[in-house]
C-alpha cells in the first residue's frame, strides 16, 4: 500500500487568523478558563499552530503521555492521534478521562499492523526460524523477542506485553533493542513492528547487517534467512518516506556547507545522506545548538519545520520536501473539535473519551512500564 499526499497549499507563514478563526480561538480559551484546573490539553509538535496556541504541554507521543500521568486534572485533551490517546489511558488514573478532539485521527502506520495478522506472523516465525516464544520457561536462550514502536495499537502494545516484550520510541530504539537481544540469547532474534524504517535504522546503527535482516508483509509468502536478527513488519509513515536522495542532492547544491537532519521512520538511504538523525525532540535541539546562519533542511512532518523557523530567526530551516502536506492524520484536529469537546465538556458530557478495555491494558501496560525501566 504507498500513500501520496498532494501538492501542499497551506501558507506556513502566514500566522493571521480570520474573523471566524479568532472566534472559534477566543472561545476555546473562554472554554480553558471555565474547566481551569480541571482541564489539560496536550499538543503534539505535529499539530497547526491554531491546535498548538491552547496546548498547555507539547510534546512528542509518549512525552505527552507521560505528562498526562502526571497531571491531576481530570480531563485530559489529547490533540494527537488515537494510539497517542490510548497510552495516555494506559498510564493514567481511573478518576482521569483521555479525550481525542476527533475519533477519525488515526494513524496509517498504526493501522498497518493489526493484530491477527502478527499473531499469524509470530507463529510463522517461530515454526521458520525454530526460536522459542518467552513465554516458554525453556533455558534453551533462543527465543523471538517481540518489539512495538509507541506507534501501535493498545491490541499490539497487550500483544508484546503478554509475551515478553517491549515498547519503543524513536528516541530509545537503540537502548530497547539492546534490551531485547540480552533476553532473545545469542542465537536469537526480534520481531518489529509496525514501521520497518525505524527498525532498520535502528538495527544498521547497531551494527546488525541487511543480509540478517527481513522484512514482514502479511499475505504474501515470507521466508527467513539463516540466522536472521530482526524481522521488520512492512509498515512506514506516508510523510516520511517521501523524502528522497535527490531532495538532499539539490539542497546541498545551493547550500554547500548545509546540513541535513532527518526523522529515523526515513528510508535508510536518506538516513545514511543525511548529516544527523533522530526524533522530534532531536530535532528540535540540534536546530538549536547551531550556528547563527546556518542553512537546515529537515525531514520530517511540515507543521514542525515551519515552526521552528520561526523560533530561530537567526537561522534558515526549510522542509526537505518543498510540496509536502502536514500529515492527514493529525491535521483532522481542527480547532472547531476542540472547541467542539470543551463545550460538551463544560455542559456535563463525557465526549470521545478513549477507553481501553482493563484486559488490553494490562499487557499494554506491562509493555509501557518494562520501556521506561530501562534505562538509557
């Protein structure tokens, strides 16, 4: 399945708002300081800077989760997508409600690992390769250690929990994977999943060649190579394998002595061009720590481009791909939704709160908390 975005019309510097858009702002603020305390809204660095203006955190996925953990209020909005929303009501209390401004943000790379299809996998695998599921008590030190990028469902986060596995971020993928492979034995391997790109960059920086590498694709006939380390689900973000070698190519043409830094869910020949690569919150420091005038082109969603050109007047930030749209997922949180739920809010409802089922939550949790004991 590719997924294209179309040419994008949206004009990135221009910060008025029309007479509608300030009402539906100044409503939404009048909103916040009704609920006061009880009330928390969560950005993602992804969102329109009309989302990110109300957020009273922003962050990257699990970043905001963790920050709704720690929140005592009772309503948390989450202004991200529906996986980000359910690693929030994972993590938080029973007397908190998570609540996602619009149920149709999902997220594509997500929705590309479902999990009957990597139950059917993970038989597969293991009947393949001969390695042992951890859950089997054998001390044989052979076993298939399976790893869920935060990118996943509650479903596939309970699934890697039950069987002795783990979640990862862009920001820790190399700690985690370590993790992984002191509990899969020498011979052993990883199942990851759902965005191949993270996983394959994530394992060549660890030294782990292409030749014990494959990738997953459900329905099609999949074989393992000898002695395989990591098997890579066939998932990937549609915004971020849009960035190709010849963006890089013409950027370094009129900026020699630019640099180029990308998000790991690239395909690995963008990775391996590029001067640096690594999550949101990498992103956001390394266009910090450079030199005033210096020239940076980054590969990754647009809305945050744009937004720290503008935080960094003393530097020149452009987005590698010059056409690209925010990503469609998380621009289906338009501030009328927002708006929308605290309203509800405000008159007593309990409006698209995310709830994840306790016998989910368990394993997905499990997964969670091994995650952030390991450390980094």
């Amino acid at each position: 399945m590719t997924m294209s975005l179309p040419m994008c019309s949206i004009d990135f510097t221009n910060d008025e708002m029309g007479a509608e858009e300030q009402a539906i702002a100044d409503r939404i603020s009048e909103l916040k300081a009704i609920l006061g305390d009880d009330l928390i809204i969560l950005g993602h660095h992804y969102q329109r800077d009309q989302i990110v203006m109300h957020a009273d955190l922003l962050g990257d996925s699990f970043m905001l989760s963790e920050m709704a953990a720690a929140s005592s209020a009772k309503n948390i909005v989450f202004c991200g997508v529906h996986f980000m929303a359910e690693s929030a009501d994972i993590l938080t209390r029973d007397d908190q409600r998570v609540i996602l401004p619009n149920l149709k943000a999902g997220c594509s790379m997500a929705d590309m690992a479902v999990l009957d299809e990597v139950e059917l996998a993970w038989t597969d695998i293991l009947e393949q390769t001969g390695l042992k599921d951890p859950i089997d008590k054998s001390e044989d030190g052979s076993f298939l250690i399976p790893v869920t990028y935060m990118n996943s469902s509650a479903e596939l986060k309970d699934f890697v929990g039950r069987h002795g596995g783990v979640v990862c971020t862009s920001s820790n993928a190399v700690g985690i994977l370590e993790w992984a492979y002191e509990r899969a034995g020498p011979k052993g391997a990883v199942l990851f999943f759902p965005d191949q790109h993270l996983g394959r960059n994530t394992a060549l920086k660890m030294k782990i060649p292409h030749s014990k590498m494959a990738v997953w694709t459900p329905g099609q006939v999949n074989e393992m190579p000898e002695g395989v380390k990591i098997v890579l689900w066939h998932g990937f973000c549609s915004v971020h394998k849009r960035f190709t070698i010849e963006q890089i190519d013409d950027f370094r043409s009129k900026h020699p002595s630019g640099l180029v830094v990308v998000h790991p869910e690239c395909p690995f020949e963008i990775v391996e061009a590029a001067d640096a690569n690594g999550s949101t919150q990498f992103i956001r420091n390394y266009v910090t720590q450079q030199a005033p005038g210096s020239h940076i082109a980054i590969g990754t969603e647009i809305n945050m481009v744009a937004r720290l050109d503008k935080e960094h007047e003393n530097l020149s930030v452009e987005c590698l791909d010059d056409s690209v749209c925010p990503c469609s997922t998380m621009y289906m949180i338009h501030p009328v939704f927002l708006m929308d739920v605290l309203e509800r809010i405000v008159e007593g409802e309990n409006p698209n709160q995310i709830s994840v089922p306790k016998e989910v939550a368990a394993g997905a949790k499990i997964a969670l908390d091994r995650m952030l004991a390991i450390k980094q």
